[in-house]
C-alpha cells in the first residue's frame, strides 16, 4: 500500500495497551498493520466511524475535567475561611481560660496570705529560741572554761574550748550584737590566758627526767594547744625544739675540739642519745604533729650552718685531711639514712578521698634549710585560700583534717642530702688524692709489669686488671662513702685520665722506629721507617693490644656503671667515648709498628732480589734464595701473630701487610738491570710461591672460611700487577706489544719503555719493537732522533692513567746498558705516531702475533707444571 506523510507522534489518552500509547509510534506502519491490501479498504468507514466515537469520549471528559477543576478553586477558598474562624474561636477559649487561672491565684493568694505569716512566725520563733538556748549554753560553756583555766585543769579546758569554739561558730553572723560580742572577747581573754599557761608549763621541761605527774599535765597542754589552733602549735614547736637545740650549740660549735672533722660523728651520735633518752618526752606530743621529725630537720640545719663555716675556716687544711673528711662525709650519709629511715614514710596513712584536699602540700618537699615554722605557715596559707574559695565554710572536723596534712607535709622532708651536700665544694681534695693514689698506683703496676699474658684464658698485661680492681674498688668507696651525685661524676672524669695515661704509658712500651716515632711509611730509599723489632716484641705487641681491647670494653662497662649508680638526672652526662677513642689509637699505632716491623724484615729479601743477576741465569729452579727469606719472616710472624692477636685485627694487618709488599715487590721487579725468559720464568715462579705464603699466613690467625677466600682473591689481585709485568717481559719480542696492550690496556708509553728495557734484547730487536709499538699507537716514527733535551721540551706533560710503575723514574729506567738518547723522556718524544699507519700495520701484523703470543704462553704452562712436579 502507498505510504503516507509521516505525522508527528502524538499521545493520546486511552485504555492499557493502546498502539497509540507507544513510545514509537508511527501511522505508516499502524495504517499498513490496518489495511495490509486493497480488499481490507472495505473496513475503513467503520473503523472511521469508531475513532469518531473515541475522539467524541475524550472531548467529553476533557470538558468534565475542565469544569470540576473550576468548581474544586471555590471549594478550597470557602474550606480556608472556614478554618480561620475556627482558630479565632479557639484563641477566644484560651484567653477565657488564662483570664480564669490568674482570678483563681489571686484568691488562692489571699487565702494562704495569713498561713505565710503564721509560718514565718514560727521559724523565727524557733530560730530565736535556739539561738537563746545556744547562748545560755555558750554562757554557761565559757564560765565553766573560765573556771578551769584558773583552776589549771588543762584536761577540762581542752574539752570546753573545743565546745565553745563549736557554740560561737553559729554567732558569727550576732557579731554586733554586744552581748554576744562580749562573750567573744571573753573567750579570747581566755584562750590567750591559756596560750601564756601552756608555754611556762613546758618551759618547767628541763635536762632531769620530768615525773609522771608533769608529762601527764603536759599531755593535757597538748590537747588545749591543739584546740588553740596550728599559730599556738608551731610556736610550741618551735620553742621545745629551740631548747632542745640550745643545749646542742653549748655543746658543739664552730671552734674548739668538737669542731674538728673527726669529732663530726659525735654530733650525730648526741642526736641520737637525745632522741632515745627523751622518750618520755615525744610520747606526750600528739603523733601528727611530728615533733621528732621537725626536731631533726632543725637539728639538719643548724649542723649544716656549723659544718660550712668549719669548712670554709679550714679549707687550706683540707688537702692534708682527706681521711678526716671523708669520715665526715661517710658519717654524715650514714645519719641521713638512718634519719630517713626513720622518718621518711612514718606519716600517718590518709583517706583517698583527702588527696583533693592535700594536693596543695604534697605537690613538692619543703627545702631542707627552711625553717618548720616557715613551711607551715607556706602550706597553711594555702589552706586559707582553698577555704575562702568554699562556700559557706568548712566545719571543724574538716579544719583539724587539713591541719593534719599540712604537718604531714612539713614531716616528709628529705634527710638525703640535708647535710651531706655542704661537703660537695669540698671534695676535689678527695678526687686529687684519689688520682694521685691511682696514677702512682700505676705507675708502680708498669715497673713491676711481667709483659706477659695474666692468665692462658684472659690474654691481657696484668697492670689492666690490677686498675680495674683499683679503680672497682674507689668507685664502691665513693657510692658507699661519699655520694651519689655530682662527686661521683667527677671521680668518672677521674677514671677517664688515668685510663688516658694508662694508653700513653702503653704506647712507651712499643718499639720505635729509627726517626724514634711509632707511625710511619714504608719507603725506598730511606731507613727512618725502619722498626727493629724482635720475636719477643711482637709477643709484647700483641699483648698490648688485647689490653687495649680489654680496657676498651672496661671502659664501656665502667660508663654503664657509673650511669646506673648516679643520681638519675647526671646519669645522661657520663661519656667516655674520648677513652675509647684513645684506647683505639693504641691498637692502631699496635697495628703500624707491627707492619712496620714485618716489613723491615721483608726488606733484606727484597733488596737481595733486586740485587741478583736475572739477566744472567741460565736455567729456573724451585724457588729463588730471598723467597726462604721471605718465607722465613712470614712464617715466624704467622706462628706468633696468628693465636695471640684478635681475628678481626689480624685480618686487617694482613690486607695492610698485602697493600705495603705488593707495590714494593713490583718496584723491586723493576729496578732489576736485566730479566732475561729464564730469570723472567723464576720469577714468576717465585710470585706464586710468595701468594701461597700470604694466604698461608692469613690461614695462621682465626679467620673464616668467607674471609679466607676474600684475602686470597685480594693477594691474587694485587700481586697481579707485578706478574703482569713479568709476563710481558717473558713474552717473546715479536709478542711484547700484543702481550702488553693485553695485560696493561691503560699502559702509558713509558710503562712500555721500563718494561721494554727490563728484557734481555739482541742488537736491533728493541728499535724494531718500538716500531712496532708505535704502529700499535698510529705514531710514525720521526726521521731524525731529536737530542735528549730537545725531546724532554718536546715532552707532553702528561700523567698516565690506569697501570703505573711506582719507585723507578724514567732515566732510572735506561740508566744502565744503554746511552743517554734512550731515555723514558726520548722515548715518549719519539712515539709520537699517525693513527691510520697503525691501523693498517696492527692488521698485517695480527696473526702472527697471536701464533707467537699461543707457543710462548703454552711454553710457560709446561715450566709450571714441571717446577711443581
């Protein structure tokens, strides 16, 4: 069927699964669904007739849906007005209903109007009738106090001043009135009669043993004091420990025999008797007052006062009197530990709940040289505070509980220290004494020093346990005797100079080399290095460094001690890392002189070496007549050094022994005149023998398999340098400059020369391999030989890289056998070449070269194995 104009989707309201609800919609394709050919066209008035009918239905309901949405605007205003009147009708009853309540407060106001009055009426009433009979009792209280202070009945006036003071507590708000007012100064007329009666009873306490009458009427003052308030307690304190000290400066001051250091102990020991024969005394104080306690930190304090001025008099003695001193000292520590022991933790145990209230005085110790009387004034002062800040007052249980912990606070003064610390700018006559003793003590160790080992296990100088066990034991003296604190960390500084002078002292011993010092550098030429050290000598050596190991982890030990033993905040100040360091140069310079000796013997057998006609020889043997030398030293050094020196120090001797030989090995192969193929083959049969006697020697000391196998490698590498060179020389001549660019790729043009010069060479054979060399480098060779001095201008002033040939200067080189033209400087002159004539000759002559460079090298292999067989 023909297609249709395609209309625009449109969505049309109708039932559930109506084609005209889809989303992709399309009349085209509904119209061909509908009239799929021509014969379905006879349906297509009725199916007209059926969307008129639709289209009808839905402009119907559109129409309803017009006009009830027009009627339901109307319905909603008159359903608004409605509500409003409702909440209008509802604001009416509230107010109805407020105005209502307030006419029923107002009538329930007038009928308790009369009731309020009968009410207050009666708490005044009772309140008037208390207070009047709290007054009577007051009047009563204070007549009956009157009558028993004039009667001295301490007993009762006790118990009725405590209870007047609890009466006039509640008229403290009547102050003004005069009744009540003169009941008060009554009161205080009496309690100032009693303050006066107390102290001269007390004051009737004299040296005799009182009776028991008298402690049980003073038993009695103790109880009215206590109800005086804490102002009367400490002035009774005060003054009962004034007394009791009296008789002390009678007896001891700062002039006299009693001011003598030694009689410092009799001191503590009349405390003591005064404390044990006065019993009686103490016992009638109230516990919580502490008066034992408070009698000896006065007793701290004025010892302390007499014991800095008979310092200060006698200071210029005090250098002749260490032993006197220092019993002082000890005596005095012993008095402060026997007094904090006593003392410190007896406080009476308190209730957790009071550490609120005692936050303030225990929060740190009253000072050792402040009075009782300050300190409790200090912590009462800010009792007084805390009390102002509470509201209504505190009771009087609550008063007597903070009182209790002020003077608990007052008890818990630290003796350590209270007297002992005068002594402090004293005690540098004891550190000089103990230095001398130590130094002269050592001193005295060296002369008598063995230089042998102390014990087969402990392989170290005797003189180093005996200064342990001296310095061990002044450092037991100092803690137990003299003190913990800043003494004792200086005697540590003491320690840390004598172990100073004991390395020095160890140095002494070592042998000298010929310039007379203990450090130096192997170095040809010269004899000042030079270390004459014997079999015994290298025994002595080692044992001064097992000592000096030794001493090293004393001193560790002796840091850690000294730290743990001070007072905590000095602990951080000990450091003894200086004395390590120093103890560690002794190993060191061990170390060199050693080295230093080992090579002074090795150097005989080198200077034979380079002595010996290798140019000459005509057939290779075993092993040449300075390897035994060598052998020799290396083997007798291994046998002693090995089992008595530390493996890690051995094997650091061993690579620095390696590092010093090779280099003087190989400048000894070159200052050799002439090395002919035989010389050359002993030679290097010679370099072998003297790798296995290093590694043999290494094998002497307690060293690892890893270690081993490391040294090994590293003798192999740097005696390699000189069988280089040896195998260059042995190489024949049409093979040198291939074998030596192999070998020494960094070779410099006067390597080649010394090497060149070394070789046993027939007439003609040395100008032709320096052709060759110089076709090797692209330099021609110049036309005419410049004279020496034209070529030494002419001379790049250049330092080879790489491989050099140490100890032999140039001309050295060509000095013997040949003239002056053939210098190493002519010779770099002359090897001036072209680059691209090298290149071409290197390729000409490459294959005969290496065919040679196989014969020889297999020739080599095959003496090898004959020498060893």
């Amino acid at each position: 069927m023909a297609t249709g104009a395609e209309a625009p989707p449109v969505e049309v309201q109708g039932p559930v699964g109506d084609p005209f609800d889809a989303p992709d919609f399309q009349v085209t394709a509904y119209v061909n669904r509908l009239f799929p050919n021509e014969a379905s066209l006879t349906q297509l008035d009725p199916l007209i007739g059926t969307l008129k009918q639709k289209i009808s239905r839905v402009d119907a309901e559109i129409l309803g849906a017009v006009r009830q949405q027009s009627t339901s605007g109307s319905r909603a205003r008159q359903d608004l007005s409605s509500a409003k009147a409702t909440i209008d009708e509802l604001f009416g009853r509230i107010r109805d209903i407020q105005r209502k309540a307030e006419q029923s407060e107002l009538m329930v106001q007038e009928i308790c109007r009369d009731i309020k009055k009968l009410d207050y009426a009666k708490k005044h009433l009772t309140a008037t009738i208390t207070a009047l009979r709290r007054l009577a009792m007051l009047v009563n209280a204070v007549d009956q106090l009157q009558l028993a202070v004039e009667r001295h009945e301490y007993a009762e006036a006790a118990h009725l001043l405590e209870a007047v003071q609890q009466l006039s507590s509640h008229f403290q708000s009547y102050a003004h009135i005069p009744k009540v007012a003169e009941i008060k100064g009554r009161l205080g007329t009496l309690e100032r009669s009693l303050h006066i009666n107390v102290l001269r009873e007390f004051e009737l306490l004299g040296e005799e043993a009182p009776s028991p009458l008298l402690l049980e009427r003073l038993k009695s003052c103790c109880l009215v004091v206590e109800a005086l308030g804490y102002q009367v307690r400490d002035e009774l304190i005060d003054a009962v420990c004034k007394r009791e000290m009296g008789v002390y400066t009678q007896i001891f001051s700062t002039m006299g025999e009693t001011a003598k250091l030694e009689r410092t102990v009799n001191r503590y020991k009349w405390l003591l008797k005064r404390l044990e024969a006065r019993k009686d005394v103490w016992s009638i104080f109230p516990a919580h007052w502490h008066v034992p306690q408070l009698l000896c930190i006065m007793f701290c304090n004025i010892t302390k006062t007499q014991l800095a001025e008979v310092l200060d008099t006698r200071s210029s003695e005090l250098p002749s009197q260490v032993d006197n001193l220092l019993k002082a000292v000890e005596a005095t520590n012993i008095f402060e530990t026997e007094m904090a022991r006593r003392f410190e933790g007896a406080v009476e145990p308190r209730d957790p709940s009071d550490d609120q209230e005692t936050e303030g005085f225990s929060g740190g110790r009253a000072d050792d040289s402040t009075p009782a009387s300050q300190v409790r004034e200090r912590y009462e002062r800010l009792l007084r505070e805390r009390q102002r800040a509470e509201e209504g007052g505190a009771s009087a249980q609550r008063v007597k509980e903070q009182e209790h912990a002020a003077s608990a606070a007052v008890a818990r003064t630290n003796f350590k220290g209270s007297i002992s610390g005068v002594f402090a700018p004293y005690l540098h006559c004891y550190l000089d004494e103990v230095e001398q003793e130590l130094l002269r003590g050592l001193d005295q160790m060296m002369k008598q020093e063995t230089w042998q080992p102390f014990t087969a296990e402990l392989k170290v100088l005797k003189s180093s346990n005996e200064l342990v066990e001296a310095i061990k034991s002044e450092l037991k003296d100092c803690v137990q005797r003299v003190s913990r604190g800043r003494t004792l960390l200086e005697l540590g500084v003491v320690f840390q100079r004598v172990y100073r002078a004991y390395a020095v002292r160890l140095v002494t011993r070592l042998p000298k080399t010929a310039s007379g010092a203990t450090s130096g550098t192997a170095v040809l030429g010269t004899a000042d290095w030079q270390v004459k050290m014997t079999d015994d000598d290298i025994n002595v050596i080692c044992l001064i460094m097992s000592t000096a190991e030794h001493c090293q982890e004393m001193v560790r030990q002796l840091a850690k001690t000294l730290a743990a033993r001070l007072d905590a905040p000095l602990g951080e100040k000990v450091d003894m890392s200086e004395e390590e360091d120093e103890l560690q140069s002794v190993i060191t310079q061990c170390l060199t002189v050693l080295l230093l000796g080992i090579e002074t013997k090795l150097e005989g057998a080198l200077a034979a070496m380079a002595r010996m006609n290798w140019g000459g020889m005509e057939m290779a043997g075993d092993q040449s007549e300075y390897v035994g030398a060598v052998r020799k030293v290396l083997v007798d050094s291994g046998s002693r050094l090995g089992p008595n020196m530390p493996a890690n120090y051995f094997r650091f001797f061993c690579d620095k022994l390696l590092r010093s030989f090779a280099p003087r090995f190989l400048d000894n192969v070159l200052r050799c005149k002439k090395i002919s193929d035989v010389g050359c083959q002993q030679m290097r049969l010679d370099t072998e023998v003297i790798k296995g006697l290093l590694v043999d020697l290494a094998k002497e000391g307690q060293l690892d398999t890893a270690a081993l196998q490391a040294f090994s490698s590293d003798v192999h590498a740097q005696l390699g340098r000189a069988e280089g060179v040896l195998k260059v020389v042995g190489s024949p001549p049409e093979a040198m400059v291939h074998t030596f660019f192999e070998l020494m790729p960094n070779g410099s043009p006067s390597d080649f020369q010394r090497i060149v010069d070394l070789k046993v060479l027939k007439r003609g054979e040395h100008q032709q391999i320096l052709e060759q060399f110089n076709r090797r480098m692209g330099r021609p060779m110049p036309a005419s030989q410049p004279s020496p001095a034209a070529a030494q201008q002419q001379q790049p002033q250049q330092r080879p890289t790489g491989f050099s040939l140490p100890g032999r200067s140039q001309g050295a080189s060509v000095g013997a056998g040949r003239s002056s033209g053939n210098t190493a400087s002519e010779l770099a002159s002359r090897l001036r070449m072209n680059a691209n004539v090298a290149k071409a000759s290197a390729a000409a002559a490459g294959d005969s070269m290496r065919e040679t460079m196989g014969r020889t090298i297999g020739a080599m292999k095959s003496l090898r194995f004959m020498q060893r067989e």
